[in-house]
C-alpha cells in the first residue's frame, strides 16, 4: 500500500510526515525540497507557487514580496523589479522561473520543476498538474515536461501505472 513500508515481510506501517513511499517498499523516502507531506496526505504534495520546503518537511514555508525560491526549492533567493507602469511594478525572475499570479500578487514560479505548475503558471491553460496523473506512480517536473516512474512490477501506459500480468506487491 502507498504511503506504508513493511521490514521483512512484517507488517505494514505508516510513514512518518514528511515521507512516503511505493507499493511494496521496505522503507520510506523524504519528500523532496519543494513539497511536503502530512499524515493527511499519501503522497509528496508541491509547495503552492512562490513556497519553499527542504527534503522531509510537513509544510511549506513562502517567500517574501521581492524573492522567490530559487533553483532546489529550499531558498528564497532575492528578485529584481521592473517597473512597467506609473501603477504596476512586476518581478524580473531568474532563469527558469515565470511570473505569475500568486494568490492576490504577482510572483516567481519556477515553472521548470513545479510539480503542479509544470511548465507554466499555476491555474493556466500550458502549467500540467503531474500529480494528478496516476495515485502510485511518483512523479518530478524536468525542464518543464511531466516526468513518471512506476513502482517495481508496473509498466507505465496511457492510464497509468499498470500492473505487469503475472507480478504481485512483494
């Protein structure tokens, strides 16, 4: 079962916050840096836009007007200003990251490695949501393309994971 490990063919347990894991696994990972977990959750969820976590984290932390975070999702780095009207002023973001609209202002998303604004900003018609894909499959945003790995005894197909005939959850 997702979200659980079992030593040695014992029985499952739970993993702790900030962690998850595979069908069939007998440990838990950390989440990565720019996502968390909570026992509410199965998975390794992606900091809303302009949030930073470190790896293990149960929540995430947001950047401050004026930074964003920078290319590990663990640090805010300061952004530069540019304004482009007597009244609106927009960040200049660094490589790989987007200016968006971040709640009630604009900020940088790094659309390059956003788990749920993949390649573009959140809530727009070219960001992809990768966790919306398959429920066990774990999955990363590289260079702004959705990226998918199954656990050991499933194939990746156009629905998913899906089980290879004759393969059982070890």
């Amino acid at each position: 079962m997702q979200n659980t490990y079992s030593e040695r063919g014992g029985l499952c347990t739970a993993c702790p916050d900030g962690s998850t894991s595979v069908p069939g696994s007998s440990s838990c990972d950390a989440c990565p840096a720019g996502t968390y977990s909570q026992s509410s959750t199965k998975t390794c969820t992606a900091c809303p836009g302009g949030s930073i976590s470190s790896s293990g984290s149960t929540e995430c932390q947001p950047c401050q007007i004026g930074s964003a975070p920078d290319a590990t999702q663990a640090t805010c780095t300061p952004t530069s200003t540019r304004q482009i009207s007597r009244r609106r002023r927009i960040e200049v973001c660094p490589v790989g990251h987007k200016t968006c609209p971040v709640g009630r202002i604009w900020g940088c998303v790094d659309v390059s490695r956003h788990l749920t604004s993949c390649g573009g900003c959140p809530g727009s018609d070219d960001g992809v949501d990768c966790t919306v894909f398959d429920s066990i499959a774990s999955a990363q945003c590289v260079n702004g393309k959705c990226q998918y790995k199954c656990p050991r005894g499933y194939l990746l197909g156009a629905g998913g994971c899906e089980r290879v005939k004759g393969q059982r959850d070890r």
